[in-house]
C-alpha cells in the first residue's frame, strides 16, 4: 500500500518478470521515463546493458554469425540496475518493499496464463535445449500448461538477495558469481568482470512539439526519435484534411516513417562509441521539410529510402516503386512473433507523477537459457549488432546495442497528458506514433484509438541480425478494401493479416480539463487496465 507511480511501476515490472518470463525479466534491459508532478521535470534512466568484454566482431564470424538463442546471444542485463535506481531517485519505497509482492509470487505460485502456455508450447524447441529451463518451466518432459502452478523457489531466492543487498547482488555479489560461473560452463563468455563493470545511468530525454504537445522519447541508444522525426515529417501534412485511416493518410504516415528509419539506420548508435550523432538536426522543423520533398503522394519510395543529410540539409534521391497487385489472401497475425516479445507498462498516481517503462529480454524467452540456481531467463540482445565494422551499429566490446525499445509520454500545455508505449521491436515507433494521432489529430478516447487497425512497415534494415530489408507493409484486414486497394497502387507491397488494434500499445491519458484518468490497452494480447 502507499507509495507513488514510481514504487507501483518498478513492483509491476519485478511481477512481470514471474508471469511474463518470455518478455521481461531480471535477465533484461529497460528503459524508463518519469514525469515528477511536483517539479514538472521528465527524467530517463538507461538501463540497458553492454556487449561483454570477449566480444567482437572476429569472435562472431568465426562461429559463422550471431545465434538465435544460446550463450553466445546474450549480453549484460541491465534493467536490476535500472529498477533500483528508479526507486532510490524517484520511489519512496525501500526496494525490499517494491519487490514483495514478486517474491510471494514466486514462493506461493501462480497459475499459468493461456498465453504463458501458448508462448511455452511454441518456443518449446528452444527451451528444451537447457536442462536448467526444463527444470523450471517443463513438467515430464513438456512445457507446463494452462491452470499448472508455477512455484519458482530458485528465483524467489534470487529476489530476496536483491531485496536485502540491492543491485550490488545481482552485478557484484554472489547472483554475479552464479551467472557468470553457468555461462562458463555452458560456453558463455560473460565474466564476473563484466557484471560489475555495469551501472546504469541518466540522460536527458529527447523531445518535439507537435501541433502544442511536447512529446518525450528515449535518447540513443533507443530509436526514440524515430517516431519524433516522423511526428515533424508529418506536422507539414494536413492530416485531418486527408481523413484518418485513408489511402493518403496511411501512406503519409508510412512514408514519413521509413525515412525516419533510414536516418536511425544511418546515424544512431551508442553516444559513448559513436560521438556527435546529429540529434538535434535530426529533431528540427527544416530537417523535416527537407525529409517531408521526398515524399510523392502518388507513390511509395521502393525499398529502404536513402538516409538524409541534417546537417547540410541536403535533399536527397529516392527510388519510387510501381503500381503492385493486391494479394489474394489474408495471413495469420501472430502477436508473438510481431509484437509480444517485450513488455510495456504505464502508471499514472493520484499527484500525476507519471512512469513509461518498456523492458525486454529482446525475443521470446530471450536466450532460452534459465539460469541454474537464479530461476531467471537471460536475453538475447547480441542478436541486434551489425558486424561490420564500419556501421554505426556495429559490435564493440563494452559497447551497448541500439535499442529498439522507446516507452514515450507528452505534455500538453505544460501539463502531464499521455504517457503510452507498446511491444514490437521496429514496429514500436510506427504503433505509437499512429495512436498518438489517433489522440492528438482525430481527438479519440484511448481506448477507442487503440482499436484502430494500422500500418506496419518493414522496408528498412530489421534490426535483428542479419539486418534484411523485407520491403512490405503489414496491412490489416479490417482496413476497407479501396484503401488497401489504393495504397497498392500507390507501390505498397501489401503483407494483409487478420490483425486488430494498433499494435500492441497501452497507453493512461490525464483528461486536460477534467483531470480523470483514462487508460486503455490494445485487442493484441493479454493486457489490462487497472485502478485501485
């Protein structure tokens, strides 16, 4: 009982960890913006971790590449670091109290999810491979199911050290030993060096206005200023004259997104190895007017577009694609291979303090690996490098990825008006960014804009390895036919799935004038809104 949105927010996310263990975890990274009330400050923690010292581009073409899953594909977690830090700045908690309710979750038990079974059944393959996930998440010899009782003693142990030592435990203490001692023996190169070589930190956030909202994101490492590129692009389109959810709108949106995407692909990476990326150009109103020529409405660019030129604001040459043909079917929507493979919470208190968290293992159950005697999954974040050495994004011991995780919250008029976020890898920017105008531009409820069918674009370098272009737009069945019609026309190769909803986001609005709390969470998975 007690506390403040912080407190509530670090207490979801260590619960989250139990129930969610495919997305989220103490084997994740996190990133976390906060809005104080009583200062009107936003303040963001980085809590990601760093490639390991044994890391480098050598050592992965010798073993043929970055693998899907296994030792090999994990890097330092961050987000303990990230949460205890939360908590000490801006909770009001002890950490032993924000953590209680995941410890007698872990020692009692709780019943699996129909979507826990679900994402066990389908990862099975992976998680067989590693005796000590089996022990935990498998009974004779298959993955538990719906209505098993989970008891996870293993990590209720490894909670209460973290409740009566702090994050010290887990990066330098006797939590470090045991994980760097079964990644050893289990081929890992993640040393006790490593671990306590790790400290999360502060950076100021990044922002935009558009339309009198000031709209905060994630700096670099995240993709964070993907969507407030794409937000600038699109404050030079009259988008309410377009009509929302038409053929013009939906290629505005997605045009504007796929340049913002090949200046990500082009010039963010992490500020401590890559100095002077041009943020602040890459935000201004006249680097968007100069991205916003490229954009002819009567075609899509073909491909992945070329990067721009903030500095010198330079326009740029673009590809354009011809007219494609419709296709005949629709194709099942799997959230778990497109948008749940992260978790993402909001909370709002009753002073309007508010918390944006999005953490993540990366895949579904990150590595595979649980380890043995710390009851938790680890990551596979190593799958995010490039190995070429000469890309922004390319692998370097010490080193911490480009996150594609970018929990976002806006104010409006000065005031704490949205805080919003989702799942989805490269899909987060373009699912927030088109909730957001269902808000801001069209004036829905939250939950009403989250029921929204939109876009998905893929026509830029994926950022998990080996980075292909797809080159396809992931189009929702629910979308009127003429305007599926129109926007392949227009060059869109159309990707049609039976999904609903935008992505994956959940997102709590402060009404502006009457100061109640409105939450709302997407049809796509099992989310919830809660009050109490």
């Amino acid at each position: 009982a007690g506390g403040n949105a912080v407190d509530a927010a670090m207490a979801t996310w260590a619960v989250q960890g139990e129930v969610e263990p495919g997305m989220t975890g103490l084997g994740a990274d996190m990133f976390v913006l906060v809005y104080l009330a009583k200062t009107g400050e936003v303040k963001f923690i980085n809590a990601t971790g760093f490639a390991p010292r044994a890391a480098t581009i050598d050592f992965y073409k010798s073993k043929g590449g970055i693998p899907d899953e296994g030792p090999l594909s994990i890097s330092v977690p961050g987000a303990v670091g990230g949460a205890a830090l939360a908590v000490q700045k801006y909770g009001t908690k002890p950490l032993a109290e924000v953590l209680a309710p995941a410890i007698e979750i872990a020692e009692q038990g709780f019943p699996i999810t129909a979507s826990l079974a679900q994402g066990l059944a389908s990862g099975r393959d992976k998680l067989q491979k590693f005796p000590s996930t089996m022990k935990v998440w498998f009974k004779d010899g298959r993955p538990l199911e719906m209505g098993d009782v989970l008891v996870n003693r293993d990590l209720a142990r490894t909670l209460r050290t973290i409740a009566s030592q702090g994050p010290d435990a887990f990066y330098r203490g006797e939590i470090a030993k045991n994980t760097a001692a079964f990644l050893k023996a289990n081929g890992g190169i993640i040393t006790e060096g490593d671990l306590a070589g790790y400290q999360p930190f502060e950076d100021a956030p990044i922002r935009t206005n558009y339309r009198g909202v000031d709209v905060f994101e994630c700096p670099p490492n995240s993709q964070g200023f993907v969507m407030l590129e794409a937000l600038n692009i699109l404050e030079g389109f009259n988008l309410k004259q377009m009509g929302h959810n038409t053929a013009p709108y939906l290629h505005a949106v997605t045009e504007s997104l796929k340049l913002s995407f090949a200046d990500r692909n082009r010039y963010v990476g992490d500020p401590k190895f890559v100095p002077n990326i041009p943020m602040k150009a890459l935000l201004s109103k006249e680097y968007a007017a100069v991205r916003r020529k490229a954009i002819d409405p009567n075609h899509a660019i073909a491909g992945e577009p070329a990067p721009g030129d903030p500095v010198r604001l330079m326009p740029t040459t673009q590809a354009y694609a011809r007219a494609q043909s419709m296709p005949a079917a629709v194709a099942p929507f799997d959230p778990d291979q497109i948008l749940n493979l992260t978790t993402y919470l909001a909370v709002v208190d009753k002073d309007h303090n508010m918390v944006s968290v999005t953490s993540s293992l990366l895949s579904g159950f990150g590595s595979g690996m649980v380890v043995e005697n710390g009851g938790f999954f680890l990551n596979d974040r190593m799958r995010y490098w490039y190995l070429d050495p000469q890309h922004v994004n390319a692998l370097q011991p010490g080193k911490r990825v480009r996150q594609t995780i970018n929990p976002a919250l806006a104010l409006r008029d000065g005031k704490p008006f949205l805080v919003f976020g989702t799942p989805g890898a490269d899909t987060q920017p373009q699912t927030q960014l088109q909730f957001f105008l269902n808000v801001v531009e069209f004036g829905m409820e939250v939950q009403q804009a989250l029921e929204q069918p939109s876009v998905i674009s893929n026509s830029f370098q994926d950022s998990y390895y080996p980075h292909k272009v797809l080159g396809k737009l992931l189009t929702p069945a629910m979308l009127a036919e003429t305007v599926r019609a129109e926007l392949a026309a227009k060059g869109h190769q159309l990707d049609i799935r039976n999904a609903r909803g935008v992505g994956s986001v959940k997102a709590v609005m402060i009404h502006p004038r009457t100061g109640v709390l409105m939450g709302g969470v997407s049809p796509t998975g099992d989310s919830y809104v809660m009050a109490w």
